[in-house]
C-alpha cells in the first residue's frame, strides 16, 4: 500500500481509531511525566492526536514537535485547523534526521518506534536529541498472542486469508518489540540508561460496532493484509462483525490490548 493511500485510510477512521488508541498513548505519557515548559519530540505521530495531548502538559512555555516519516500525514497536521502555537511539525525518518543535539528535554512515541530497519542505531540517533538527563517514553505491542485486540480479528478472518500471511502475522514489524529483554538490550546498547519496561493490559473500544469493525479490517494484523487485497474485505468484515458482535455493549465491542510502556534516559 503506497504512503499516500495508507494516510487517506487513516482519515477515514480518524475518530474511532482516535479512540481505540488514545488510552494507550496516554498510559506511556503518564510514565514519561512532561512538565510545564519542556520541549518534547513525538516520534511517528502519523496523523493522531498525541501532539495535542502533549501540547496541553508542556504549557504554552513548553514545545512540541510531531516527526513523521509520511509527507501526507505532516500535510494534514498542518493543515488542521486550531493547532495550538506551541506546536510544530516536520517530516523525516527518526533513524537518520539530523536532530540539533541535546535539543529536547523528552521525547515520546505511540507506536512509532517498531519499523526501525536499525532499532540501535535509531534510538542512539534519538539519544542524540535528547539534552543529558532527558526522558524517552513509548508504548508498544506485546506479543500477537497477548493482543485481543489483533488476534481475535485474525482469527475471525483467518479461513478468509492466505495462510502464510496469516502464519507470518506474529514475526511483524508491529510486534517487533514484544520480547522485553530484546527491547532492553537495544535501548541499553544505544546508550539509554534506567530503562523501564512494564507491562499494560488495556480494554480499548473504537465506539460502535459496524466502527470497531472498520477499525480492525483496515489497520492493524488483518488490515495490513487486506489493504492489499480488497477483494476480500467484504467478507473479512462480515467474519469479524459475527465474532464481535457477542462482545458487544454500551461502547461497543471492547478487546484487550497488550502493551509495553516503556521509559528510560540519556546519561
């Protein structure tokens, strides 16, 4: 799926994958703890609202500046009306942008961090941004197996599905990160220190059900294979809408998402 179709998806389910999401970002934001006037560099924002929510703890003495490696995505950041002042936006890859050193107090991230083709070398290009003593938190998956949220769509959908790719789902970039001691060892040899790694069990919904299902038949595991074969999407979506529907309620279907919140600092 090329860059641009995928940030056009995205705008199509803003609002509920909005919602789906948000609670997790805001756990790893809690662990990072930002204060009144730092400045603060979010990694992969694509086209979310973390920038936002950041925004408001920095203070209007603080700063924010949203990195995505997706031109579409920077675009529709900025074209979004309302955005607070202290609010920035560039586009680039965090593995290689050449940051000013030292030049952020903290940096964040909502699952932006796991496609790294060099997670080492990236973090230690992110520790480079940092000024010594200053903060990096994110959120990440956990396993496929720990994540309701992803499983139970994939195997609603699996008879529906080539096999390999099904087969294949739990080695992704999207769980990349899902063994800890992995993920401590790469901060660790980046040059972060004190890195924390806990483990965050989370009941997210997307609102109703016919949104939930939207949701999950266009991104994550079954949406990254269906984007490349809409032939099978309809029937995809009637599978996944017969297996939510018995969880659905007042919110909509809701389905536990296993993360990571993770925290760590430049010496």
């Amino acid at each position: 799926m090329n860059p641009r179709s995928r940030v056009r998806t995205w705008l199509e389910i803003r609002e509920p994958l909005e919602r789906q999401l948000e609670p997790l970002g805001r756990a790893a934001l809690e662990a990072l703890d930002v204060s009144e006037g730092h400045r603060v560099l979010d990694v992969g924002c694509g086209i979310g609202g973390t920038p936002i929510a950041l925004s408001k703890r920095v203070g209007p003495s603080g700063s924010v500046v949203g990195l995505d490696i997706l031109p579409d995505a920077i675009d529709v950041l900025r074209g979004d009306g309302g955005n607070p002042d202290n609010v920035d936006f560039i586009c680039g890859d965090a593995q290689r942008y050449a940051f000013s050193e030292g030049s952020f107090d903290a940096i964040f991230s909502r699952f932006g961090v796991m496609f790294f083709d060099d997670a080492t070398g990236a973090f230690r290009n992110l520790l480079r941004a940092l000024r010594p003593g200053g903060r990096l938190g994110f959120v990440c998956w956990r396993a496929l197996s720990e994540n309701e949220l992803d499983d139970l769509p994939l195997r609603a959908a699996a008879s529906l599905l080539p096999p390999d790719l099904v087969s294949k789902t739990a080695f992704s970039g999207w769980f990349s990160f899902s063994r800890a001691e992995s993920l401590r060892r790469i901060l660790g040899e980046a040059g972060f220190l004190d890195v924390q790694i806990t483990s965050r069990d989370v009941e997210v919904h997307s609102g109703s059900l016919r949104e939930m299902v939207d949701v999950c038949t266009r991104v994550g595991a079954v949406g990254a294979i269906l984007r490349d074969r809409p032939h099978l999407m309809r029937k995809a979506a009637l599978a996944l809408e017969d297996a939510l529907r018995e969880r659905d309620g007042p919110n909509g279907p809701e389905l536990r998402a296993g993360v990571w919140i993770v925290t760590a600092r430049a010496p």
